[in-house]
C-alpha cells in the first residue's frame, strides 16, 4: 500500500476535494461515484459522503493508497 501524507491548509477538506487535488479522480462527478460505491474509508470506516470534513489525523484509504492527514506546517 502506498502512504500518502497530504498537508490540509486550514481546518479541513472534504473528501471529495481531496480525491481531486491528489489526482486520484479527474472529475468531482468522478469522485462521487467512487465514494458512493463505498471505495473509500475514513479511519477505518466506509464513507459515502463526499463532503465529509477530514481533518489532520484523519486517515483515508482508497484502492492501494493510504493518506495521512496532517496539519499546514507539520510534514
């Protein structure tokens, strides 16, 4: 599994945005799909929601990826 370590600027992102801007969907429609088939968990958790707010510490896994999130400035 590959680790991602992504650095959120202010308090979070959502879900889908941050599918967007690492690439691994080229589409926010792109995204929606992938999250509403329940390819993505959220600490462990499957999520549906592509709004969901992620917050540094929060930890997303999608296909063969691994995503830390962490606060601007601590990477």
């Amino acid at each position: 599994m590959e680790e991602i370590t992504f650095s959120v600027r202010g308090e979070y992102i959502t879900l889908g945005q941050l599918l967007k801007v690492l690439d691994l969907v080229p589409t926010g429609g792109q995204a929606k799909m992938v999250i509403q088939s329940g390819e993505v968990k959220v600490n462990g958790e499957v999520e549906t929601r592509r709004g969901r707010k992620l917050r540094p510490g929060d930890i997303v896994e999608i296909w063969n990826y691994r995503i830390k999130l962490v606060g601007e400035g601590e990477v």
